[in-house]
C-alpha cells in the first residue's frame, strides 16, 4: 500500500491550454442544436473556460484532501481512497463509480459519509490514477474480484458497498462473489435488463421501457465503437482535449436530470472540468474505451446470473430506467426510494439526498 499524491506538471498544464486555444472547430448545421450531437457554439464556450478559467490546482488540492494509496492487485495498479471515521462503532463502505465521472462523482459525498463510515473509493483499472493498463480481461466480474482482494488486504471483512451505474453492476457482482463479507447493497442509476413480463407496469415504468428503447436506438452509439475498435476512437480522444471534452460532456448531458436544459444546470463546470482533467492528464481515454471493449465480449456477462442474496437498497431519479419487478428479479430489494429529481449522476447533483438513503439503509439512521 503506497502513499500517492496527485501532481501534475505545470507542464502538463500549458500543454493541454496551447492545444485548447489551437483547437480547429468543425462547422456544424444551422437549427440543430444538441440533436446531432454537442454543439460548436456550446463546445467552445466551454473549452475557453476549461483553458482560460478553470482552476486545476484548485481542484488538485480538493482531489488530495483525502488520503489515498496504490496497490498492485492482479498485476495492476489500483488507485483509491481511504478514509477512517471517527467513529468507533463506524461501518465501512466500499464506493464504486461509474463512467463518465469516476471516482470524481462521488467526491461530494465523501466528507459527510465518512461521519459515520470508513471509506474506500477505488479506480476501476485503466480509469484515473489506476494506470497504466497491463493486460486486457478486466470484466466486470475480474474487477470485483479485484476489489474484494483490496478489501481483504485493508482487513475489511464485513463491508456495504454502494454504486451507480456501472458502480452498481460492480456492487452486484461483489453480491454473487463475496455474499458472506457484505452487510448490503445500495446502488443507483442500476439497469435491469428487461424480461418478457411486462403485462401490468404502472404508465412510469412504461415510460422507463420507452426510455430504453430509445437508448438502444439512439443513445448507444458510444458503447458500440468503443466495444469494437477501442483503439481507434483513442487516438482521436488522446489527442484532442477538445475531442475528449465532447465525448465525455455529451453523456454528462444525456444521462442527468432531465430538468437540466445544460449538463452545468445539474452540477458544476468545475466538476465536469475536473473529470475531464483527470482523464486528460492520466491519458486514458484509450483504457477506458478498452474497458468496454472487454465488458463486451465477456461471455459471463451475457449468461444468466445468480440472483443476489444480499440486502439491497435502490434509489430511482427521474433520469433512472430501473424497473421494480426486473430489480426484484435480480436482487433482494429490501428498500426502494424515489427522487423527485436528479439523473444517473445523483452524487454529484443530489449528494446531500444520497446520503441521506445510504446512512438510512446501513445505520438506521
């Protein structure tokens, strides 16, 4: 276990401004707005303060405010945060995060859960600061088998375990592997993949299946190419911040509230700047698109699954496709909690709501 401090270069930094101020725009059509993609005009908005406001060594010092380490697991360097209570009766919790975001989506929630929790907030590998990727194979079920060797090794063994999205697959395969050492399971933003027994769901699950429809259709383009040729869309990506930022903003827009007109008007510039920094400055948006690459062609995860015994709690935004009775069908649903607002990314545009359910659920309190 390895200390670890993020610092970046100043180097780094007037790299990455000179690229953004030499960035050649495409032309976009007149009228289409955010229909065919992320405008120019937002783009560029968001690219000049990204090189010419945004403050990156302020969010590096908020990035280091927790202590955090490295761990070689499986040949790979895992980054994570370690955060003790004060508590002395605190319970530990494990936080996965999801894409875009990584452990970043989850920082505004770090400060008020450790009150009552010991925290863990691992990088999945090739995400962040847990780099470089070494090998291929990192599916999901590899990964929390990874995750459940780091838990073991900071002595943790008995352990809740929260996620969003991807974070939230991870919980639930860490349900499959690990049943014995988890107290519960809360996750957001999970979704079910829907059964042939649709007869009877309420006009809002109705509307949820629509909702996945019209993701498969036209959402889905972004898993496609990188499930395929990896590769090839990292060039583009490692190269181009302006490139990057396109290809994160744009999820960060589609995937929020839906109230939010702008991915800013359900969190922060700053926030998704520094996502896209972290990205930027590790170089890995190849090793994340190479992620998708392996999730995609595990066999396991295609094949049917053993249905999760341990406790689970789920939260469903507005932004959220989970439906009751495919969840049920996955796991054991001990607690179900609707919020009246907030997308896939509620830790970071609903923290102190999320809070709230997890230490509900795990403390009763």
């Amino acid at each position: 276990m390895t200390p670890f401090r993020i610092e970046i270069p100043q180097s780094a930094l007037d790299d990455l401004r000179e690229r953004l101020l030499r960035t050649r725009w495409s032309p976009e059509l007149p009228g289409a707005g955010w229909s065919r993609g992320v405008p120019v005009s937002y783009l560029r908005g968001l690219a000049d303060y990204w090189a010419s406001g945004f403050d990156w060594r302020a969010a590096e010092a908020e990035l280091n405010r927790w202590p955090q380490f490295t761990a070689e697991i499986q040949g790979q360097t895992i980054h994570y945060k370690h955060i003790r209570s004060r508590r002395d009766d605190a319970q530990t919790l494990l936080l996965l995060h999801d894409n875009p975001g990584a452990t970043l989506g989850l920082l505004d929630v770090i400060e008020p859960l450790s009150h009552d929790f010991n925290l863990v907030v691992p990088a999945m590998p090739g995400f962040g600061f847990s780099t470089p990727l070494t090998s291929t194979g990192w599916t999901v079920a590899r990964t929390a088998a990874a995750f459940a060797e780091l838990m073991e090794r900071l002595g943790y063994d008995r352990y809740g375990a929260h996620g969003g999205g991807g974070g939230a697959n991870l919980s639930l395969e860490l349900g499959r592997q690990v049943p014995e050492r988890l107290i519960g399971l809360h996750v957001n933003a999970y979704v079910a993949i829907p059964g042939d027994d649709v007869d009877g769901l309420s006009e809002v699950e109705q509307a949820r299946m629509a909702a996945i429809g019209r993701f498969m259709q036209d959402g889905f383009g972004f898993n496609v190419i990188m499930s395929t040729r990896p590769q090839t869309i990292a060039h583009g990506l490692h190269d181009s911040p302006a490139g990057q930022l396109a290809w994160v903003v744009e999820k960060f827009k589609e995937w929020s509230d839906p109230a939010a007109d702008l991915p800013e008007d359900a969190f922060s510039r700053d926030r998704i700047l520094t996502d896209v920094s972290v990205q930027w400055f590790t170089g890995t948006s190849g090793s994340i698109a190479q992620s998708y690459h392996d999730i995609a062609h595990d066999p396991g995860a295609w094949g049917p699954k053993d249905r999760v015994s341990v406790p689970t709690a789920f939260v469903v935004t507005p932004g959220d496709v989970t439906i009751r009775r495919f969840a049920e069908r996955d796991t054991t649903v001990e607690r179900w909690t609707e919020f009246g607002k907030g997308g896939a990314y509620v830790a970071l545009e609903q923290p102190e709501l999320l809070v709230a359910d997890v230490r509900a659920f795990f403390t009763g309190r």
